[in-house]
C-alpha cells in the first residue's frame, strides 16, 4: 500500500457539494467539474493529491462508484489517471 493511501483526511473535512456522477454523461465533465469544485476548499500544505483523490469517491454513485473502488488502491491514489 503506498503512502498516499494511508494519508488520512481530517475530520472536518467535506467534499464539494455536487451532483453525483453515476456513469451516464462524460467523465471527464465530471472530473473537470470536481476539480474546479476542490480548488474552493482549503487543503493543507503538501496534502491536495491526497485530498483530491480520497475526496473524489464521495462524488460518485451506482455503477460508476462501483467502479472506483473496483480499482486498485495504487492506480486510485493518482487523481490524474482516474479520466483514463
């Protein structure tokens, strides 16, 4: 298990409210959307990897969240691999 899966998030911590992908319109209007959404929460120091890629499970449902946590803790912990 890599480093950035062991990281945890703090307590307070809330993704973006947004509406929830669910695997039916374009991923990649997804992630864009959730970043721009991520840019307004204040991150620690160091920590935006770990909070953009352990925040972005909270964005999805059904089949597409199915999906995700299918995927290897490795390939999960790099935010940018997950339009592929």
């Amino acid at each position: 298990m890599d480093s950035l899966a062991l990281q945890e998030l703090p307590k307070k911590f809330a993704p973006p409210k947004m509406e929830k992908y669910k695997g039916a319109t374009d991923p990649e209007d997804h992630v864009s959307q959730y970043k721009q959404a991520m840019t307004c929460v204040t991150v620690l120091m160091g920590l935006k990897e770990v909070f953009m890629s352990k925040g972005f499970g909270n964005t999805l449902e059904g089949p597409a969240l199915k999906g995700y946590t299918a995927l290897t803790n490795q390939y999960r912990t790099w935010f940018e691999d997950l339009r592929t």
